[in-house]
C-alpha cells in the first residue's frame, strides 16, 4: 500500500459551546472528556497509520499559538488565509501532498470528534484505505443507535467488502438532516448510517474529482500545487482563496461522484455537536444531571452543567445548561439551544462585545 497520512480539519468554530468555545479557543481544543483536547486525541487516535510527520493540521492561522502548545514544534500545520468550509481545505492538503508523495493516500478527520474505540476505528480506516488505493472515494458511516435529527445519513446500497466484521457498500444517497419521523423510518430500515464526515482517497482521486466537478478550483488548485516550495506560494494560496466557493467536500464532490463507497463503521463516534452530546460520556448523579467543576442541586433534574471556577447551584429546576466560563455565564433551556446562534448574533451587536466571543 502507498503511503498514508491524516489530514485534520481543525477550522471549526464551535460556537453552540458558548462560553467555553470562544473565538480564540474554539471547541476542538477544549478538554471536554478529561485532560486532552478532542484535537490531541484525534492525532493520537491515528497514530497506529499515520505517525505525527505524516499528519497535516489545516487551520486558520490565528490558531497557531495553540496548534503549537497542543501537538508540540514538530506538528506540521497548513495555515488558510480564510475558511471557505471543507472542499478548499481539503484542496489545499491534497495540492501540498501532490508535491510531497503524489501516489499517496490521505485520510481526512475532522479534529473535534469523540471516538474511544481506537481498535474498531483502526480496523475500519484500514479497510478503508484499501479500497481508496483503488481509486474510490470513500467515507465512512456510523450505524445508528437512535433517531438523531441532528446528523445527515447515507443510504447504502449492496455490500462491496466485507472483511473482519466490517463491511463496505455502494452509496444509494446522501440525506439531509432529518425530521424525528424520517429519522426514526430510518433507524427502523437498517440501511442508513449517520455520516461522520471522515474520508479516506487518493490525492490523484479526489484531485481529479475536483477538475471534474469545480473546474475552476481545480485549475487554480493546479497552479498553486507547483508554486508550493517556492516564493510564490502564499501568493498562490491567497489567489486560491479569494475565488474559491465557501462549500463543503459533500456538496462539492460526494453527492455527485459515480466512485463513492461507504464503510460501515462499527466503533463508537459523536460529533459532539452541542452541550446535551455530555449526556451520552459523562456520569450522571441521581437527578440525571452531569456536570464538569463543583456542582451542587437539590430537586434539579437533566442538567448539563459546566464550570471552571467557583460553584454551581441549582435548585428545582430541570433540563438546563449552565455554563461558567471565564468572564461569561450561559443560563439556557436544553430546548432553545437550537437558537444560541441567534443569542451571539445579538451580543455580537453590542458595543465591546468582542472580549467575551
């Protein structure tokens, strides 16, 4: 087999982990589930494949400082001048590995998701690869343990592969995020699995898709491939950027690609998309309640609570989030959480509202 490496997405915002994800340390670089950050566990999740100088860490360059402290000097970080979503950062990975090991095969991870079953997702990734090595896309599918309307879902069509318990199939089509019934029709079917937005291809692969499917990206993509190495190149990738479409790898290549297939992962994966996610990895006290920090309640119930300093108290209230962080306190019911964008857009309208996103 080729030679693998990761490359880590590490754009993401996080903001629905208001106030613990901020602008300057957003949600892939918090200690959510113990002492490591969601992104250190994600680079020593793949180590068994890929050692640290064959993982890539694309990020935003305001991100540097922490990227540094994290993953230490020897990380190798790929810096965007903007986030323009999935596509593009996948993009600029796959043009740097173009010059480096142009037969590679490179697996893309997102830095802020959960797995603890290291030996299930190194099975699944294995196999994966292998199938990449002959020219196909692949992502990988998570089977559901519940109605989930908070995940996009892949149908899957007939089984490819079948190896160790794993199994790989054609795709049938890509979902959106479902209502509870159609998620719940889809539970019940068997054949759909939440998509993880994790990948595995060849850099020639997925570079081809991109001239079939963003023929523009693509062929601005070309340039700054050869400018890599050179004092061209920040210029390059600034002229990459300023023109490229803010659109995710699913929409840009997957939904539309002939050569998609999906391994069905059988480990544990969340995304941890929103504060209720602690409900499902942390211990819960008599009342249903978890909590990070010192936490006290009498008659609460369902709470998810959150504090690095001080005390909590809660007294007969049930299924809030609670939230102190530095200089910011979220007090929110589990159902509005939908809506906590609409609440930052309003604080962002205040006047010196910037010390506390």
């Amino acid at each position: 087999m080729t030679q693998v490496y990761a490359v880590v997405l590490c754009g993401g915002r996080g903001e629905r982990f208001w106030p613990r994800s901020r602008r300057s340390l957003p949600k892939q670089f918090l200690s959510l589930f113990g002492r490591s950050s969601l992104l250190e566990e994600t680079s020593r999740r793949i180590l068994p494949i890929c050692p640290l100088k064959r993982q890539l860490f694309i990020a935003p360059a305001e991100f540097r400082p922490i990227l540094r402290r994290q993953l230490g000097s020897s990380a190798r970080l790929v810096f965007e001048p903007v986030g323009r979503n999935t596509a593009p950062a996948i993009g600029l990975a796959a043009a740097y590995l173009k010059q480096e090991a142009p037969d590679a095969t490179m697996i893309v991870l997102p830095a802020d998701h959960l797995i603890t079953d290291r030996t299930g997702f190194t099975r699944a990734v294995r196999i994966g690869a292998t199938l990449a090595a002959r020219g196909l896309l692949v992502t990988f599918g998570i089977s559901p343990d519940r109605p989930d309307t908070g995940y996009g879902y892949i149908e899957l069509g007939q089984t490819v592969a079948d190896r160790q318990g794993v199994t790989a199939h054609q795709v049938l089509e890509f979902k959106e995020k479902p209502g509870r019934s159609r998620a719940q029709a889809y539970v019940a079917a068997g054949n759909y699995v939440w998509n993880s937005g994790m990948f595995v291809w060849r850099v020639d692969a997925i570079m081809a898709a991109f001239k079939q499917f963003l023929p523009d990206f693509s062929a601005e993509l070309e340039r700054f491939s050869k400018a890599v190495g050179t004092r061209q190149e920040t210029a390059a990738k600034n002229r990459l950027y300023r023109d490229a479409a803010s659109i995710s790898i699913d929409y840009a290549v997957m939904e539309k690609a002939d050569n998609v297939i999906c391994v069905r992962g059988r480990f544990d994966w969340d995304d941890v998309g929103a504060w209720p996610a602690l409900f499902r990895h942390m211990t819960k006290d008599d009342g249903g309640n978890v909590a990070n920090g010192l936490f006290v309640q009498k008659e609460s119930s369902r709470c998810v609570v959150d504090a690095d300093s001080g005390l909590v108290a809660a007294l007969g209230v049930s299924d809030l989030v609670i939230v102190r962080a530095g200089n910011a306190v979220l007090v929110a019911h589990q159902r509005h959480l939908g809506r906590l964008k609409e609440l930052l857009a309003a604080l962002a309208a205040r006047p010196g509202a910037d010390r506390f996103l």
